[in-house]
C-alpha cells in the first residue's frame, strides 16, 4: 500500500518536465493574447499605469516567498524519500503559516503604502494609485499558492503546478479584461486599477485548484503508515533549515530586476557614448530587452521546466545517500540539455530577421537576436546546474555564481557597448558572456560535488546533426523563398523541415535511442512502433 504514495525514482522528473512544458506554453499563449486584448483597452497610457505598478507589486513578492516553494520542495521530497510522510506534512504546515504571515505582512505594507510612494514621487504618476492598491490582496494569495506548490512538486506531481498555472492565467487574464472595459468609462486611471485586480482573481483560482489536488493527496496519506526510522526535528529546526534554503534562492530572484535596472541604466548611456541618438539608444534597448531575451526565454522553456522537476528528484535521491541516482539524473538532465538547447541556438541563429519581423514587424532587432541566440545553450546549462545544485541543497552557490557573472556584464556592458561598431551587440554579448560564465561556474561545481560526466558523445552527436540541420535549413530557405511569395510560409516550412531533418539524423547518428523514446511520457510508446514501421528505430 506504502509504494502507491511514496515517489519513485524512475522517470517522474522527465514525466513532470513534459507536464510543466506544457503548462508553460500555455500560459504564455494565453499571456501574449492578453496583451493584444488588454493594449486596445487601455492604450499605451493605460499599459503604462499598470507598468508602474507592476515592479513593486514583484518585489513584494520576491520578499515574502520567492525562495521557499524550491526549500519546500527539497524538504518535502527528503522526508517522503525516508517514508516520513508526517514529516513532509509538518514541513508544509510550518511553511504554510511562515507565509501566510509574510505575505499578509507585505499586502498590508504595499496597500498601506501606496499613498505614500505617490506623495514622494517613487511613483511618478499619481494615478497609478489605484493599480497598486489593487495589486496588494494578490501578494497574500500568491504568497500562500507558492507554498502548495512547492509542497506537491517535492512529491514530484507536477500536474497540479501546470493546472494551476493555466487556470489561474484564465482566470488572471480574464479578470483583467473584464474589470478593465467595465471601470474604462469612470477614467483610465480606474480601468488601470482594474486591470490590477486580475492579479488577485487570478491567484485564488489557482489557489483553488492546488487545494483541490492537495486534498486528494492528502486522502490517499491519510490510509498511510508513517514507517520512517528518523528522528522528527522540532518546528524552530525545520523553519531554520527552510530560511536557510531559501534565502539564496530569494536573493537571486532579486537579483535578477536588480541587473535589469542597471542595463536600463548603463546600456542606453553608454549607446548614446557611442554616438547614438537618445531615441535611437532608446529603440536598441528595446531590441535587446524586449524582442531578443523573451525569444530565449521561451526556447528554454522545457529546459527550465526540467529544473523545477529535477530539484525533488535530486534531492530524494541525495537524501537517501543514493549518489549514483544523483549522478543518473543530473547526465540526463544534461543529455536533454544537448538534444533541445543546441538545435534551438542554430534555429534562432539562422532565422533570427525572419522571427524579428513575423512576430514583432521589427526584423532589425535580428543582429540582437542572433548573438543571443549563443544564449539558448547557455541558459539551458544554467538552468539544468542550478536545479542540480539545488536538489543537493546546495542553493548559495548558484547565487554567488550569478553575482560574480553580473559583475563581469556590467563591465562588459560599459565597454562594448561603447565601442560605436558594436553598440547594441555589444551588449548582446555581455548577456551571452553573463550567462555562459555563470553556467560554467555551476558546472564545476555540479562535476566537484555529484562528480557526474558531461556525456561528450551525446554533446557531440547533438552537435553533429544541428550542423546538418543548419545547412538543410539555409538551402530549404534559399529554395522555398523562390517557391513561395509568403514570408511567414517560407520561415514556418523551413522550421519544420529544419526539426525533421535533425530528429532523423539523430535517430541515425544513435543520439536517441528506442530506450530513450519509450521513456518520453504519455505517447513514447507509440512513436517507437511508427518509428519501427518506418524503418528509423531498430529494436534492442
């Protein structure tokens, strides 16, 4: 009865990446319709009031929870991989009312506030009032759903995550639209405001849904036996252990805005050094920030999905003792890495003006997006370390690292941004050097600790075929361009084919292997029976 709850080690993390991959497009499917919808309400000036907002409303929440979901997770699955399932429920109670106070803490404060940051002008506009006060009640209830994720994701069920995070984006998204036309004819300052609220509505839908999972968790422990053999550790103990776990974790969720305000800083002057015009300066920024770095985010969306389900499985692994499934799960964690984050650094290198101009009719953000698309890799190395070290309850380090690699950017930033030939890729490849500097710290440390190996021949072969892919790519390119009058045609066929011909050389090359796609949730099976019939999968 015992092993129908307990966690396996098997293939959970890799089922639970699919899960939150999935999620995770859909949520930003829904998220990027929203602002087409919600900028025709509210204009330009309207987006600007709920911008303004926006930041403060972030910071709260990365001072009253960031951080905590991941030590939850880790506690959680370290007490469940020891059959001490009374002790992960402890862990979930305590954390639960460490931040049920935070977070009502930090609402009040921000709603308490709000009339203040517009009497001494931290808010320029007064008229973002309304939007910060509306924002406030959403701190508390997102405070308070970080905390039953991170409970359920140290189970390594990640379902609840990824329903949570649609419902709550539909029910967020649809507030918004809504509450926005209703309040538009009381002023753009209200309908701002109201736009606000989505926040709140939004979070207590997916708060909704994550009790709803954990109570059927709970159901079936209820009928458990606790067969743990270690000692139960007092609440000061484990509230220490969980303060300790997550404040590195908060203080780089800090650190990222922190970054991002001195690029705002430091890259539009020095572009102005270098002999831009201030708008001018103003449009590049704008290409590197707001086209170049969402586009990576996106085609490292299933390598950071692979992180928040490798940090439980990790850490029950390592709390076990169970090195070599620590050392298991990280080299395919990697492996994964290869096979995704390679092909989309030569996708996004090659079609870098064609995606500028599809998806934001600016295909002169392409130089930008072509060195940052050197990032993908990186990003997804980052990722994958961070999660590793995390799982081995070793958050710090990832912090340190981060902090030393945005050290050497804003450096960088000062100096090649300058340089009138480089400008804004100068810049670009401050990102690039930022990034690939802090995954290569975290590699070492990863490789000291775990003492794992990079799988060079996965490297390789994943490596060996994206080069393929490429050259597929750029003749399919050149050859549909004179076929077809349609750009976006001409981009999505050259994609598809590109995909194609990378999975077939990888099947060809034995990069993935009938064992590798059987183990692919949901539908591994019968790929491996149509790859079977069409001759590109021998059977082991």
């Amino acid at each position: 009865m015992q092993g129908k709850i307990a966690v396996s080690s098997g293939n959970l993390f890799l089922k639970g990446t699919l899960i939150l991959t999935v999620g995770g497009m859909v949520v930003k499917v829904i998220g990027s319709l929203n602002w087409i919808f919600l900028s025709r309400i509210l204009g330009g000036e309207g987006i600007g009031l709920y911008q303004m907002a926006f930041p403060l409303y972030l910071l709260a929440l990365n001072i009253s929870s960031a951080g905590l979901p991941v030590a939850i997770s880790i506690m959680t699955a370290e007490r469940i991989a020891l059959n001490d399932f009374w002790g992960a429920r402890r862990v979930f109670h305590l954390s639960l009312a460490l931040l049920t106070v935070t977070g009502l803490v930090l609402s009040v404060v921000l709603f308490l506030s709000a009339s203040w940051l517009i009497d001494f002008h931290v808010i320029r506009d007064p008229r973002a009032y309304y939007s910060l006060i509306a924002l406030s009640p959403a701190i508390f209830f997102v405070t308070i759903l970080a905390s039953f994720r991170g409970y359920l994701q140290g189970w390594q069920i990640m379902t609840p995550t990824a329903v949570s995070q649609i419902i709550e984006q539909i029910m967020r998204v649809a507030a918004m639209l809504i509450f926005a036309g209703a309040l538009l004819p009381m002023g753009l300052a209200y309908a701002a405001g109201g736009a606000s609220l989505g926040a709140a509505v939004g979070s207590v839908a997916g708060l909704l849904a994550l009790f709803y999972y954990y109570r059927r968790l709970q159901d079936r422990f209820n009928g458990q036996i606790n067969c743990a053999t270690v000692e139960r550790e007092s609440g000061k103990k484990i509230v220490k252990r969980l303060v300790s776990l997550a404040w590195p974790v908060s203080l780089s969720s800090i650190m990222l805005p922190l970054v991002a305000n001195l690029d705002l800083i430091v890259v539009p002057l020095r572009l102005e050094k270098a002999g831009y015009s201030v708008n001018q300066a103003t449009e590049l920024f704008g290409y590197l920030t707001g086209m170049a770095v969402p586009l990576v985010n996106l085609a490292t969306i299933l390598t950071a999905s692979l992180a928040v389900s490798l940090v439980p499985a990790i850490s029950a692994s390592h709390s076990l003792g169970d090195f070599q499934g620590v050392r298991q799960k990280i080299s395919a964690a990697f492996r994964l890495t290869y096979l995704v984050a390679i092909p989309g650094v030569v996708i996004l290198f090659l079609l870098a003006e064609q995606i500028a101009g599809i998806v934001y009719n600016a295909p002169q953000a392409g130089g930008s997006i072509r060195i940052l698309a050197l990032s993908v890799f990186f990003l997804g190395l980052h990722q994958i370390s961070t999660g590793s070290l995390q799982g081995m309850g070793l958050t710090l380090i990832p912090v340190l690292n981060m902090g030393l690699a945005a050290v050497i950017k804003v450096v960088l930033n000062w100096t090649l941004t300058a340089v009138p030939w480089l400008g804004i890729e100068g810049a670009a490849w401050a990102t690039v050097v930022d990034i690939g500097l802090a995954a290569g710290l975290n590699i070492y440390w990863v490789r000291r600790y775990a003492k794992f190996t990079m799988g060079r021949e996965a490297f390789f072969k994943s490596s060996v075929a994206a080069c393929v892919m490429g050259f597929s790519m750029i003749l399919a390119y050149g050859y549909l361009e004179n076929l077809l009058a349609n750009a976006i045609s001409v981009t999505m066929l050259t994609f598809a084919l590109g995909c194609l011909s990378y999975c077939i050389l990888l099947l060809i090359l034995g990069g993935v292997g009938e064992r590798d796609i059987v183990r692919i949730p949901l539908f591994g099976g019968k790929l491996c029976s149509v790859l079977h019939k069409c001759r590109l999968l021998r059977q082991h």
